[in-house]
C-alpha cells in the first residue's frame, strides 16, 4: 500500500507565539532585507524586464494579508516580496517540508506550512492549528502571505480562489479584539514566456481593500465563498486573466503580431494586451463566424511561421544594417563571454531536462534561476584563482573576472540579434514569403479595424 503524503511529512513545530517578530528582531529584520535585495538585483539579471505599476502600495504597513496569483512556483514569492515594506511569514505547501534540509530552511525563513487536500488520500485535511498560528501573528501586528489558488501553472489564468484566505480573515474579525483593521493587499503577477530567462514580468499592486461580509454570521459557508468571489473577481483586474489555454495561446500570437507591427515599451504593451483581451472577446460575441475564420486565418499563418521554423519578427522589415554593424562590433566581446560562461550554462540546461531529478515543466525557471546563481559565480571563481595564479599578474584577475560577467550578458543579447538576423535572411529566402507577407498584410487590417493596434 503506498503510503500516504500526511505520513510522510513531519510538520515542524514552529510556535509563533515565541518566534521572533519581524517588526521587533533586528536580526530577522536584517537578514529579510538582505533576501529581498538579494531577489531584486538577482531577479533583474534572470529576466529581462521587470515592471511595478503602482509600487506606492508596496509601502503599506500594519496587519495586511498580501495575496497573489501563482503561475511560477517558488519564484512568485521572490517576485511579490521583493519590493514590500512588509516582513510577512509565508504559508507554504506542506509536501515542500517533506525533506529535513529544506524543512530547516523554510522554518527559519518563518514559512507556515499548510496542507492540501489533493495531497491527501482522504481527500479531507485539518488545518485548524495552521490557522490559530496565522490568527496568532496576525494579533502581534504581523502580515501573511498567501497564494490562494494553492498550486502553481504556467498560464495567464486565474484558477479558483481556495476558501482558507476567507477562514483566515473571517477568523480574525470573530476573534476576540476584532483586528478589524486587518486588510489585503493584492499582487498581481504577469510573466511572459514564465519558463524562459530574459523575457518580461508585469507585477501590478491594488490598493490595501477589506472585502465586504456579513458581520452578523463568520462562520457561514456563504460568508466564506461571499468573501473568496469578491477577492478573486478584484484580483482578475491585476492580471491578464485568460479564460483557458485555448484563449491564452491566441492570445499571444496577437500580441506578438501586435508588437512587431507596433512596439511599446513593457507597460503599455502590458495594457494593450488587457485591451486586445476585451477587444477580442467582444468580437466574438459579436460575430462568432467572422471571428472564427480569422481566428483560423492566424491558426494557418504561424503554423507556416512554425513549419519553416520562422517567427513573425522576421516577416516584418527591420534596421538590417544597423543590427549586423552593431552585431560585428561586439562580436569578439561576446564570442569571450560565450565562451567563459558555456560550461555553467551547458550543465544547467543538462540539470533542467535530468531524467533522474525529473523536474516537472512548471519548475523549469525555479530549477534556471537557482542553479544559475549557483554554477555561475561558482565557475567565476574558479577561472578567476586560475588567471590569477598562472596567466597574468594578480591584478590583472579582477580585469578579467569583470569581464568575464560583463561579456556574458552582451553574449546573451547578441545571441537574440544574431538569430534575429539569421532568421531575417532565412525568411528573404524563403519561396512562399511573398504569400505569407501578404497574408500577414490581411491580419493586420484586420487587427486595425478592430482597433487592437
């Protein structure tokens, strides 16, 4: 008989009442700080872009429950927690304390494990200890963060909210001392192509809000989904909420149609993207036949795109001369940080798709992001003692090792331009390119009449 999860894990008894709190220890005050600058600079070198809109709220203090949406494991809290004024202690899925090093870990970083049901055999889990210790921080002024869709997928899709935030906050307006000053502060992630580095990241903030309930029976199941609806249906503002993944992937490839036909730097691409969204879902309401073949006319574009192993990018015309001059200038800069940074990056990639570890896709950038930070300064280090000890004088070390960084993110750039221009010319070659300008010149009015672009 395979043994249930609930017998394998062993909860560690982390007593709020006596840990440390954050706002009162300087030691956790400074170590939480030091993550959060750590995430910020770290997270800024893995992606490319990273955009807060309203980063004001960020600075909320008192009781708060900081909420967001969970497309990319174990990085969302990194990207929501970054920024935050608050120290808040972290509900965390019990399966992650199965193992005694990581149990360690995540008890120190103050994380609260909670069960899910889907892990159980039963179907049936307890968390009623779980709450009192969140009730407990929460009494001491502390703040909690929580992921309420309880379990992590890479897609732009808002997924049921779970009823445990509604419990908590109910829970702490029943209790004895009403903390009715508690309130939520909602984050909204938006990650385009979340499983891949150097791509673009949208967080939003709301402003702190309290959901309205009835004041007169907590415990109410309808109190309870009352609660859960109105935070989910204000959180859907703050997040390109796709309605499945059929929706999303058009989605995207009217996006990328759109920013090449038009770029925008990353916020206003992040709203024009809402805006398509909405555009195209009234369309569809509109007239589901004509939405239908042009839904089928995009299907058939970038499926030949796909085929010939071309992107839309290089159908549209772009500064040719200027990318390859650009390109030949810092050809021998990249060519050196290619180079010096191919075996961290080669053994990363061979990490990530391991057959023994057997990572699941959702935990690609997690697995990226980790090892990076690991493998990279790593293999620094060693080239470093080694031009230090026999190449060149000591002094000439510290040249090279800044270089040796410096040079591997032009490389990764240049790598973006260089299949850029590849492509480009590929596609000048290609028989059917006449067709496919074409066809792509139809989209496009298309796309205008509707005023997406």
């Amino acid at each position: 008989m395979v043994e249930t999860l609930q017998q394998n894990i062993k909860l560690p008894k982390v007593n709020i009442d006596k840990a440390p709190m954050p706002g009162k220890n300087l030691v956790f005050r400074l170590f939480f700080r030091f993550l959060q600058f750590f995430a910020a600079v770290t997270l800024r070198s893995y992606f490319r872009r990273i955009e807060i809109i309203n980063p004001e709220q960020l600075n909320t203090s008192g009781r708060t429950i900081l909420i967001s949406n969970h497309p990319n494991t174990l990085i969302d809290p990194l990207m929501a927690l970054q920024n935050s004024f608050l120290r808040p202690f972290l509900l965390s899925n019990a399966s992650l304390f199965k193992s005694f090093i990581p149990r360690t870990v995540l008890s120190a970083l103050y994380c609260i494990p909670v069960k899910r049901a889907k892990d159980f055999d039963s179907g049936f889990v307890n968390n009623t200890e779980i709450f009192a210790r969140c009730l407990t921080h929460l009494k001491e002024g502390g703040s909690l963060y929580i992921a309420p869709e309880g379990t992590s997928v890479n897609e732009r899709h808002i997924r049921p909210f779970k009823k445990g935030l509604a419990h908590i906050y109910s829970e702490a307006y029943n209790a004895p001392n009403n903390l009715t000053d508690l309130k939520i502060l909602m984050i909204g992630l938006t990650y385009y192509s979340p499983q891949k580095p150097n791509t673009d990241v949208v967080i939003e903030v709301s402003e702190p809000f309290q959901p309205k309930m009835d004041y007169s029976d907590f415990a109410n199941i309808k109190t309870l989904d009352a609660i859960r609806k109105e935070i989910e249906k204000k959180f859907g503002q703050l997040v390109i909420n796709c309605k499945d993944a059929n929706e999303e992937r058009f989605l995207e490839k009217i996006e990328t149609l759109a920013q090449s036909e038009k770029y925008l730097p990353l916020r206003e691409k992040y709203f024009r993207s809402k805006e398509i969204l909405k555009t195209l879902r009234d369309e569809k309401l509109r007239n589901e036949k004509i939405f239908g073949e042009f839904e089928n006319q995009i299907k058939n574009y970038f499926a030949v795109l796909k085929n010939n192993n071309l992107r839309d990018v290089n159908v549209k015309k772009f500064a040719f001369y200027k990318i390859v001059f650009r390109s030949l200038i810092c050809l021998p800069f990249s060519i050196f940080g290619f180079i010096n940074n191919f075996i961290p990056l080669t053994l990363i990639g061979i990490l990530k798709r391991s057959k023994y570890f057997n990572f699941e896709s959702d935990y690609y950038t997690c697995v990226q992001y980790v090892s990076g930070f690991i493998l990279y300064p790593a293999f620094w280090y060693l080239q470093f003692q080694v031009w230090r000890r026999f190449i060149f004088l000591p002094h000439d070390a510290f040249l090279y090792f800044s270089a040796v960084i410096a040079c591997g993110f032009l490389a990764r750039a240049e790598w973006v331009r260089i299949k850029k221009f590849y492509n480009y010319t590929k596609f000048r070659r290609f028989s059917e390119s006449t067709q496919v300008m074409q066809e792509r010149s139809a989209i496009i009015n298309q796309l205008k009449t509707w005023k997406v672009i």
